[in-house]
C-alpha cells in the first residue's frame, strides 16, 4: 500500500474536524488545567496519584482493547477495512493531542498525517504487549516531540497558527468568550493569563511541556505516559514535578 493510498484510506467517507477549530474550543481548558495544577502545591508534589476507575470503565476497557486486537489482527492480514476502523476510532483523539502538544495548526495536520501512516507501516511489529492507543500515542507524541525541538531551534512562536489559506493566525486572539466580551477589564484579564500561561509553556522544554500535556489535558496516568516516550514512570513522575514547579514559578507574578 503506498503512502497516498493509506492517506485516503484515513481518511475515506469522512470530513475530518479542523485542528485550528479544536485549539480554538479548547485552549482555554488547558488555561484551566495549567491554572488548576501550578494553584495545588500538594498535587504537584504528588503527581503520581492516581484516580480509580470504577468497574464500568475497566470493562469498558476491556472491551476496546478486546476489539482493538481484532481490528490489529484483521489489518495484519491485509484487511484495509480493518486499519480504516482503527483510524476511525482514534482520529479525532491523535488531532486533538497533537493540536494541544503543538498549538500549530499545520504541525498538527502533517503529525496527524503521519501518525497514521507510520502505523500502518508498522502494524506488522505490533506484538499485544500493550493497548493500541499507548502504541498510537507513543508514535504521536515522538512526532510531537521532534516537531517541539524543531520549533525551539527556529524559535517559532507557536501560539501562532496558519489558517486555510496559510496565513497566520493568533490562537490567544481569536479566542472569544461572550459573558467575557461584556466585561472589557475581564476579557483583559483572561487574555494576560491566557498569554503569561501560553510563555510559560514555551519555556518548558519540549519533554516537559509533553509530559504535562498528556498528564493534565489527556488524563493519562504516568506509567502510561513511560511507555509511550520509553521511559520509566519514575522518570515521567519527576518530569512532571520539573514542569509543574516551572509553570508555577513563571506564573507567580501573573496569578
């Protein structure tokens, strides 16, 4: 299968959403996350705490995972079908991660592009050993992290954005928020915190910033976060303790 075949096979009979729409709906939960996390000193201290899932959610697990394998299996023998299902179902969760990682709306599209192809490139080394979605995100989040450390020896400024027709656009200025608009001095505020929150994420290092991400955005749980950039959890933990301590020292003037 050549590379423009698996392009339209992920994308067939579907209209996949705008990376730039979805930065846009959800920067601000991020503001929040960010806000939420350098705001709990204990939290941070602690970042490997963890939140039960109920029995609901470990069967409903379960039971991706359980057709998650099926689908592996089938596309293994050379079902296109199969790896289109799969495509299907993490589609929008690999443009949202990847639009939140990177704030960039074409680097978004070429890492989701990507993921894509190089999972398909790869299935056949997929050995059952973890859940698709960690293998999945392990490929996006290396995309992502090669993208960062591009962007830090460019010094691109990536709250900036190329629209459609490739011209660039301010996330941070195009966020609107109605009860806010009505309220000149709060619509101030929230746009100085939205950009002091924005410098303080740059100014992680693309790891760190990834980390973070995955943790207080996707909800993942460290060892999760290990495996897919190949370290340990211990390593994720204290990653993450680096970035929240950061984000909190950075943001102590603008809270």
């Amino acid at each position: 299968m050549s590379s423009s075949e698996a392009i339209v096979l992920a994308g067939e009979g579907r209209r996949r959403p705008s990376p730039f729409a979805l930065g846009l709906r959800e920067t601000e939960s991020v503001a929040a996350a960010v806000k939420s996390a350098v705001a709990m000193p204990n939290a941070a201290a602690q970042p490997g705490t963890r939140t039960k899932l109920t029995a609901e959610q470990m069967e409903a697990r379960q039971q991706q995972r359980a057709e998650d394998d099926e689908l592996i299996r089938a596309a293994q023998k050379g079902d296109r079908q199969a790896f289109d299902a799969l495509v299907r179902r993490y589609d929008r969760s690999v443009l949202r991660l990847a639009m939140h990682v990177l704030g960039n709306e074409q680097d978004a599209q070429d890492v989701h592009q990507e993921a894509f192809l190089k999972a398909y490139r790869h299935l056949s080394n997929f050995r059952f050993e973890c859940s698709f979605y960690t293998w999945l995100y392990r490929i996006v989040t290396n995309l992502c992290l090669d993208q960062l450390r591009r962007r830090k020896s460019r010094r691109e400024d990536p709250s900036t954005a190329l629209d459609g027709a490739g011209d660039e656009m301010d996330l941070l200025a195009n966020l609107t928020d109605g009860r806010a608009s009505a309220n000149p001095a709060r619509e101030l505020e929230r746009k100085t915190m939205s950009a002091a929150i924005q410098g303080a994420l740059n100014e992680l290092t693309p790891r760190e910033r990834t980390v973070f991400e995955l943790k207080h955005y996707q909800g993942l749980k460290l060892r999760t976060i290990g495996e897919m950039l190949s370290t340990t959890e211990e390593t994720a933990k204290n990653t993450l303790f680096r970035a929240t301590r950061k984000l909190r020292a950075r943001l102590a003037d603008a809270r």
